[in-house]
C-alpha cells in the first residue's frame, strides 16, 4: 500500500468512528440504542438494508463465481420481488401492529416461552459465528494489503467495527450503513471503469466476447471443456437447475424478510408502516441490480485476464480454473492494476461492506438477548437504564467472541473450517422460516408441538451436518436444497403434532393472516 492509500483509509476509518460518538449522545434509552427511537424515513432504511445484505462475502463472491463460472448463482436473486410481495402485504403488518422490537416475541406470543427461546438463541448463536466468519475474511484482506500479523488485523478491525457499533447504537449502525453502501458501489464502478478503459472496445467487447463463450447464462458452468452446461428447469434434490435455484432463493428471502432479526429491526424502527414497505421495496429493486453488477464485474475480469488476453497473468489466469480461489480475482485486481489513492478507496469499499453486516448483527444480538431472554425471564423488573449499560455489555462481549472467533477460523482456513461453519448454521437455521410461516397462516399448533417438530427439524439438521465431514451415508439431496428440506419437515410436522399432541392454545388476536384484520397498524 501507498502512503495515500493509508492517509485514505485512515480518513475514512476516522469519519465511521465519529459518527459513532456523535449517535453515543442521543442513546438516552434501550428505546434509541435498539430502534432509534423508531424515527428512520424509508431510504434510510432500504439502503441500510441493501448494506446488510451486501456483505464482504457477496462483494468478493460474486465477481468470483462469475469469474470462474456463468451466472447460475444470481437466478436466486429473481425470487426476491415475490418474497417482497408476499412479506410487505401480509407478514409485516404483524411486526408493526404491537410495536414489537424483536422478530421472536412474535413467537413468544404465538407458540409460548419455549418457541421463542429457541428462535433467539438460534438466531444469536447463527449471528456470533457469522460475524467471525466475516471478520475472518475481512482480516484476510487486511493482512494482504499492510502486511500485518494475522492476528493483529483480526483485533484491530474488530475493535473499530465494536467501537462504533457499541458507542453509536442502532443509528450508528443505519447511517453508516447508508454511507458504506455508497462507498461499496463507487468502489466496485471504479474497478469496472478501469477495466473498460484498458479493454480496446471497451464495455461493446466485453459483453460480445463473454456473450459468445456463454458466460452469462444461467447454466452450470462445465470446467473441463469451458462452457456453459444447458440449462435445465427440471425438478431435482441432487443438482442444481434453474427451476430449484429459484425456489432456494424464494425459501431464502421468505426467511430474510418475514423472520431475520437485521431485517426485523429495521421494520420496526421505520417511521410507519407505509415507510417500512417503501423500505423493502427500496431494497429490493437496488439489491438485483448490484448483485447483477458484481456478477458483470467478474465477467469482465474473466475477459480482462484471460480471453481478451490484454493483461495475460498467469496467476490470475490460474484464479479461474478449478479447484482456485476465484474469490481473491478483485482483490487480487485492486492490488495490482488501480492507480494510488483509488486502491485506497476500493479497499475501504470492501472493508465496509462487511462493516454493514458486523455492525447490524452486534447491534441485533445485544437486542434479542436483553428483549427476548433477560427481561422477561431472567430480569424483569429492573430500570431501563439497566438494561441499556447491560446492552453495551453485552455488545462487548459479543465482539470479544467475534475477534476470538475470527482467529479461530484462521487457524483452521481449509475446507474443512468453511464446512464447520455451513454447518453449524444450518443447524441453528434450520425450518426457522416454517415455523413463522405456521404461524401467520394457520390457527393450529402450540407449545409442545411446535417444541416437536423443532426436535425433528434439528435431528435432520445434525444429520446433514455429520454427512459433511463423512461421519454418516450422504442422502441423495444438493447441498443447496437442505434449508428448503428442512423448511418443509418443520411445516409438515408442526401441523401433524398440533393434530396428535393437545395443548393449550394462546389468544390468536392478531397473531395469524385470520385474526390479525382488526389490529391497528402503524
């Protein structure tokens, strides 16, 4: 790195850093630091949301998967506008209309205690792994770039990201949000602009060349003879076809817009109902097109480095084979094609896209373990100035658990430290929508039931998990289609042991698409 690389970085850091101080001010109650007192106007929102959900590993994914492959991966992303649909008209209003502050007192009031419990720790023990992971990876670039130790990148980064984070609160945690995703998109039409300019033809020769060697289609991408397979819309458990990667990317954003606490929180902190769905709908029509640009910034690269042969390296080139990390093809790029000062900049925009995704899940912890677990069962009657200095507590607990996590995670990088961590999220994740979805769409099921079926749910989680590291016989099902599996065993069971097992239903005002018409919503 330059010295005006660093003087970049370091500018930027500082401004992140202060608006943490500044937000530290106005966090008077549990009220601002977990909501922001409920006062976001829908941009805020939809672009904090579209930060969240870009984090470094899109940035560095997709451009990867691209580079190395065709664009099968993004067809998930054209689920997102029935997702929105669906969500905005009928599963929102349940989350605004009792003011809720988290996704899983929804499940306390529908299923009782045990439901919710579940639901909290399940998405607090699938966030503290998500965030090492990211730190992890974020620490990998840091140390690429500045040569530090490992461990020095993992603390120093994790200490900037919890120091505004923990000072600043939720509103910390939108606006810079807001100006990080800004930063990731100038940094990644940066990298883009170059490559055009270097290419004689530019942007025309870019889409010619990548179009006739069939790099945009959403197809599998065959290594050994570099070509796209034919698409296939066929339904299958065991490959992937376009018809299965849409319903992955469906199941996947019915969970991220109807249950995810980061998107939740967000919907409960915007100014009304009106200004939430404005939010999702914000989100929505920015997220396709930047995962599309991220995907068409790979292609470039593949034609950059390879079939246009304008910069011919044999280690970029080597990026796109199997078995290569095609991930490290744009950091790989920034290093070593843009000009002083701009590399400076590109990397600060990778960095804050996995800010914006460390920051909400900190924030989002802290939230659900006093909301969902210490105030109505461990600590009911303390002030709210208790739970508040608890809440920073807690938030720094979390992030000394991340940077530990994070180094524990360089310690094993191998194949084997990526499938412990898909694995231990999909059993922490595992039917989590389904058990939403049962309730806002039926009147049946209780307390012992749904604690069933979640029993069943995680049973063939854990299996699937053991199956990664060869422990029991593989079934017959892609990697890809486990969370859908699992969905489905969740619904399924959950209606059958409402039916088998009695119990004690709760008041349903409010609470299913049935009884929720006469709540006032706001």
């Amino acid at each position: 790195m330059k010295p005006v690389d660093i003087i970049v970085l370091v500018v930027y850091f500082l401004g992140v850093s202060l608006a943490g101080i500044y937000f530290s001010k106005r966090n008077k109650s549990t009220e601002a630091y977990f909501l922001g007192n409920r006062n976001f106007p829908s941009w805020a929102i939809g672009i904090s949301l579209v930060g969240t959900s870009i984090s470094s590993i899109s940035f560095l994914a997709y451009p990867g998967d691209a580079y190395k492959t065709a664009w099968i991966r993004l067809i998930p992303a054209f689920a997102l506008p029935v997702a929105i649909i669906i969500a905005s008209i009928w599963f929102l209003p349940f989350f605004r209309s009792r003011q809720y502050t988290t996704a899983f007192e929804y499940l306390g009031l529908r299923f009782g205690k045990g439901a919710r419990i579940y639901g909290a720790l399940a998405f607090v023990i699938m966030q503290l792994m998500r965030v090492g992971f990211i730190l992890f990876l974020v620490a990998l670039l840091i140390h690429e770039f500045s040569q530090w130790p490992p461990l020095a990148c993992i603390i120093i980064a994790g200490i900037f990201v919890s120091f505004y984070t923990i000072m600043g609160g939720f509103e910390a945690v939108v606006w810079t949000d807001v100006v990080q995703t800004i930063v990731l998109l100038f940094g990644g039409l940066v990298c883009l602009f170059v490559i055009i300019g270097e290419i004689p033809g530019g942007l025309g020769e870019i889409i010619s060349t990548a179009s006739e060697a069939g790099k945009f289609k959403l197809a599998e991408w065959d290594v050994a003879a570099q070509e796209p397979a034919e698409t296939s819309w066929g339904f299958s458990i065991s490959k992937k076809t376009a018809l299965m990667m849409l319903l992955v990317g469906f199941v996947n954003w019915m969970y991220e817009y109807c249950c995810n606490q980061n998107v939740v929180q967000r919907y409960c902190a915007s100014r009304s109902l009106k200004d939430a769905r404005k939010a999702m709908w914000i989100c929505c029509w920015s997220s396709i097109p930047i995962w599309a640009f991220f995907m068409f910034l790979g292609t470039a690269l593949w034609v950059y480095y390879g079939e246009y042969n304008v910069s011919p390296e044999t280690t970029a080139m080597m990026m796109g084979t199997d078995g290569a990390k095609g991930d490290q093809i744009l950091p790989y790029f920034i290093f070593n094609k843009l000009p002083m000062g701009i590399a400076g900049l590109v990397i600060a925009a990778v960095l804050a896209a996995a800010m914006s995704s460390l920051d909400s899940s900190i924030n989002a912890i802290s939230t659900v373990l006093i909301t969902d677990i210490v105030k109505p069962y461990m600590k009911s009657d303390e002030s709210d100035e208790y739970y508040l200095k608890l809440a920073h507590k807690l938030a720094v607990v979390t992030s000394i658990i991340m940077i530990i996590g994070a180094w524990i995670f360089y310690t094993h990088q191998s194949k084997t430290a990526q499938d412990t961590y898909n694995i231990l999220v999909s059993l922490t994740a595992g039917g989590l929508f389904s058990l939403y979805f049962l309730g806002f769409v039926t009147k049946t099921g209780n307390g012992r039931s749904i604690m069933i079926a979640i029993l069943f749910t995680f049973a063939f989680s854990l299996y699937r998990g053991l199956e990664g590291v060869g422990i029991v016989p593989a079934l017959p099902i892609d990697g890809y289609y486990t969370s859908i599996v699992g969905n489905i065993i969740m619904f399924v069971l959950g209606l059958v042991f409402a039916k088998l097992v009695p119990g004690k239903q709760n008041d349903l005002t409010g609470l299913t698409i049935y009884t929720n018409k006469d709540q006032e919503v706001q």
